[in-house]
C-alpha cells in the first residue's frame, strides 16, 4: 500500500537540473522539475527538464527503458516529472555551447509522473512578449520563464550581498513597526482602521524615518533595514504602491562617512553579484552644476551630449529670439552630437518634436564648409566659436536652443537623453554612479504658495547656511545628497536634525505652528531633548537597483508579485470590496463616489 505522504515514490533529488557538468559523467543522478520542451524522434526522446537553476536534457531509449519511454511519450510541456538516470558525455556533434549543462546528458531508467498541466495561457519556454496583464494575471507562470527566474535569484543574491556586506561593518538589522502614525512626508498614506479605537487609523509606513532617527537616539549607533514601504501616490514604470528600500542610519557621522558606507556597500555587492568593480570614489557634483551640465539632478554620465552656455559667444548678434531671450534674463544653450551633421529637413523636425515648444537650431561642418541656418543672423565667425567651444569637428552637429535657465536646461537635458537613445549612444552594460550634493533645503510649491521639503523635514540645513532659515529660507542648501546610476536617483540620504530648536525652526519654515509640530511629531522632538547625537543615513532603492543590474527599465520585472498601473493585483483581484459584517466590525461605513465603479 502506497504511503499518502510519499508522492514522489521513493525518489529524492541528487541535483539540480543546471548543475550537472562533465564531473558528473558516469553518475546515477535523480532530477526533478518541469518539462521545458520535448522532441520525439521516433526511438529517441529528447525533453529538458527545467528547475530554478536551469536545464538539463534527457534521453529515453525505447531500447533501454520501454517503461520510461512509453511515459515519455505523454510528457507535454510545463508537466511536473522525476528522472533517475546516469549522466553521459554528449558526441562533440550534439554540444550545445549555449547551455551550462550542454556538455552532458542523462539517459534515464525511471520516469515518474508528479503532476500533469492544463494547456497553458501563457508560454513559459520560449522568450515571447506576452501581454502584461497576462503575465501579472498567471504570475506564478510567468515566474518560471527562466528570464524571470533569473531575476528574482539575482534579487536575492543582492539582498545577500547587502545584509552581509553590512553586518561586516558593524550594522545591526532592526525592523520597525508596519502600524505607524500618520505623518506628512510627500506622499499619500495606505491607511488602516482599527477595531479597538473606533474612528481611529494607522498608516503603512512610507519610509522607517522617524523610527530610524529614534534608534539613534537609542544608541543603536548602525541600523539597516530591508524595509517595506508604502506610497499612495500616481504609478509609473519605476513606481509601485509597495517597494522596498536598503534603509540605513548612523550615528556620529558627516557626510564624507555616509558615503564611504555605500561606497563599500556598492562595491562589495557589485564585485559579489555582477563581478564588476566599481571605481571609488565616485564622482560627485553640486546639483546646479548637474543641472547646468546636464539639465537633470540625476544625469546619466554613460555618455556625453553635455549642455554649454553660448550665452557670450552670441551676444550682440542680430538674432532676436537669441537677445530678447538673454536681455530677459534667459540663457542660450547647446549641446553636439558626434557624426549626425548631415541631417535631414525631416529629421530636424523629429528632434524638435522631441522637445515640443522648444525651438531647436542646428550647426555643422560637412566637408570643412559651415553649414546653418543661422548663418545670415549669427556671422561664420560666431558660428565657427560655437562649433569650437562645443568641439564639434567634421560631421558632428550642434543643436542649439534659448529660453529661461530652468525650464531650458529641464528641456535639454531630456532632448540629450531622447537623442542618446535614438543614436544607440549609451554603452550597454556599464554602471556610472555619481554623487548629487548641496541639494536646496526647500522647493516652493506653486500650488499651495508655500515652502515644502526638497527631501523631507527631518533634513539638516548646510551648516553654512542655517543663519539664512530666518531671513531667505529659499537660499537655505541642504545636507542631502542623492546616489544617481545611469540617470536613476537610487538613493537619497541625508545628515539629520537633531535637535528639538532646529527642528522647530525648520517645521516652521513649512507652515506647521509649534502646536502642529508637537501634534505631528511631538515624540520625535521630545527624544532630541534626552541626548540625541548627530546622525545620518540614506535609503537604497531595491527594486530599481536590481532593475538595473539585470537590464529591465520596470522595477516589476524584479517583483515576484507586482501591482499593475492601476495599482491593482490581476492575479487575486485585490483591491476588493469586503463584506458589510467586516466594515461593521471597523464602524466604517462606505461612500463610493458615482461613477468610480
């Protein structure tokens, strides 16, 4: 009588499927996995099975083994199987150079069937695009298209990499509570009833701040976390309502000590995971240097295209466009493409339309004769300075523009992306990190006419800077630095308040009263008056650094299990509505707005 408790019939796993090598040759091994594809060849039966770690090929014989071969035959794709056989050397004419296990297969003896598949809604064994809503809705199949796999090993390869790289250094892995307090920090709360307190909510965390500053006020002087995070807030590729981030904090730190911290934290996870070094120390710039240069707060430094002021080299031209910009208080900028001189009327207006209310001119040398359409307006001379400080050489095309120093380098910084992506100009497989310092203190929110946080509220002012926060808050610089990777923002940190007046000071400087400060955050300013040290830290984005590793420009190509763009789960068809009982039990009543269903 068969044990209930034994499906797999006696058989246990000897390997897995993607590490058998040539050593193995000569062994009695046991896999077990998914059928990937099967090739019937008449007497001979070819199917790769398939587990997290890859595939392995496997022979029946009718000639060896009638039972297994008569049970291969009804092998369809995604079945659940375990082989028993002894692994052979593949004839040189039969490798496949593309797989890790090519070198071998296993001739099989034993074939039991574990579980049969429906036909499939989705492909698991070919490389196909499929649907998004597809793949979300079958999610648990999607995960097994080895592309996927890949991604979600490689994820906790890098998770591996951090906590060890960290605990090396001293760091103490401390969670923090997913029932918080409601506080403004930027974005929307998740917020969540309680039964006990009725009318009243806690919120999901949209980041461990406030409970990371207390740890150091704790003595707890190194604390990291692999935190969940919650944002209510509008979706895009890099954006999902759960993420999750390398939090950390230090106590008895500056700047020049977070950065070190991270410096060796990227390296070692980078040297571990995709056996790369990266150069240290990073580079680091000043955000208006960013910002002029590159017309973004996280450039991507891959390649060039950087942006120039023409500003002296046109003024008291007969342009106008160029004049009134720069009498206004404007600026006139340009940026060289390498070997793209020779373009079309039609091309010229595909450019421009990447930066739409933006009016492009362009310059070149073709065949050492100056070539512009503003020739006329500008002199040779002053178009052949313009090549010159841009150094354009034979071929290569300048494009210039003019308009308010903002809202121009804003527009030009997002043509030379749009340009680099259209040339095939950013080098595939190259990780430039840079540091984004001296960031301002407070942006001004038009809408609500007043200062918000540029970071968030518990950041320190520049230290030369703070007399400022009474009289010009607006010139106020900020102890905050980002870490940007190939144009992303991964990180963001900054040294913190820690003291209760500044505290205040700064709260005040975004509208909250002392009595709203109090209310809001009246446990954190009561823990700087016990002997709060200086601190610092910074959170990496998980999700986007993994991103970025394996090459995927969504952060939910990472997730096992993503939201959609709508921020709901095709899979379990969450969010739903509960029952009238469940809202009772809350003392919630609903009220759908009409038309939102």
């Amino acid at each position: 009588m068969q044990d209930g408790t034994e499906p797999l019939g006696g058989l246990r796993r000897t390997h897995r499927c993607g590490e058998l090598r040539t050593e193995h040759v000569g062994q009695e091994v046991v896999l077990m996995g998914w059928v990937h594809r099967r090739r019937d060849l008449g007497g001979l039966i070819f199917v790769e099975v398939r587990d997290r770690e890859g595939l392995a090929q496997c022979v029946f014989d009718s000639a060896e083994s009638k039972s297994a071969f008569a049970l291969a035959e009804r092998l369809r794709s995604e079945y659940v199987v375990a082989v028993e056989g002894k692994v052979l050397q593949r004839s040189p004419q039969t490798v496949n150079p593309n797989l890790a296990t090519g070198e071998v297969e296993v001739h099989v003896d034993r074939l039991r069937l574990l579980n049969p598949s429906r036909e499939l809604p989705i492909l698991v064994a070919e490389e196909q695009n499929v649907d998004e809503s597809k793949r979300m809705q079958y999610r648990y199949l999607d995960l097994r298209r080895p592309r996927m796999t890949r991604n979600i090993v490689l994820r906790h390869r890098f998770t591996k990499a951090v906590r060890d790289y960290l605990d090396s250094v001293g760091f103490l892995e401390i969670e923090t509570p997913m029932l918080v307090r409601s506080t403004p920090e930027g974005a929307r709360d998740y917020l969540v009833p309680s039964r006990v307190h009725p009318g009243s909510f806690y919120a999901l965390p949209q980041s461990p701040q406030l409970f990371k500053q207390l740890l150091m006020v704790s003595g707890l002087d190194r604390y990291f976390q692999i935190a969940r995070c919650f944002r209510d807030e509008d979706l895009r590729a890099d954006r999902q309502p759960e993420f999750t981030q390398i939090d950390m904090e230090m106590s008895f730190v500056g700047q020049e000590d977070v950065f070190g911290v991270v410096e060796g934290l990227v390296a070692h996870v980078w040297s571990t995971v995709m056996e790369h070094q990266v150069a240290r120390p990073i580079r680091r710039m000043h955000y208006k240097e960013a910002a002029e240069r590159y017309g973004s707060d996280k450039p991507d430094l891959r390649f060039g295209l950087e942006l120039h002021s023409l500003d002296e080299i046109v003024r008291g031209s007969e342009f106008t466009p160029f004049e009134q910009t720069l009498s206004s208080g404007g600026t006139v900028k340009a940026l060289m493409v390498p070997g793209r001189g020779a373009i079309s009327r039609k091309e010229q207006d595909e450019v421009g339309a990447l930066v739409s209310g933006l009016k492009t001119f362009y310059a070149s040398r073709q065949q050492g004769e100056l070539k512009s359409s503003l020739l006329a307006k500008l002199g040779a001379e002053r178009v052949e300075k313009v090549l010159q400080a841009l150094g354009a050489g034979e071929g290569d095309l300048v494009i210039m523009a003019a308009g308010p120093a903002a809202s121009l380098n804003g527009q030009l910084g997002r043509l030379r992306l749009e340009l680099a992506r259209r040339y095939e100009l950013i080098p595939a497989s190259k990780f430039e990190f840079l540091w984004v310092v001296d960031f301002p203190l407070f942006a001004f929110d038009e809408e609500s006419g007043r200062l918000v946080p540029e970071h968030h509220p518990f950041t320190s002012p520049h230290p030369e800077d703070a007399h400022l926060l009474d009289s010009d808050p607006r010139q106020v610089r900020a102890a905050a630095y980002d870490l940007v990777l190939n144009g992303n923002e991964v990180a963001s940190g900054s040294i913190r308040i820690h003291q209760r007046e500044m505290q205040e000071k700064v709260l005040g400087c975004i509208g909250l009263s002392i009595e709203d400060a109090r209310q809001k955050f009246g446990f954190l300013l009561d823990a700087f008056e016990y002997g709060a040290p200086p601190h610092g830290g910074i959170a990496l984005g998980l999700d986007r650094l993994v991103a970025i590793c394996v090459g995927c420009d969504s952060i939910r190509e990472v997730l096992a299990f993503p939201k959609n763009a709508s921020a709901a789960d095709p899979m379990t068809g969450a969010p739903v509505e509960v029952s009238q009982d469940q809202l009772d039990i809350l003392h919630l009543n609903v009220r759908v707005p009409q038309g939102a269903r």
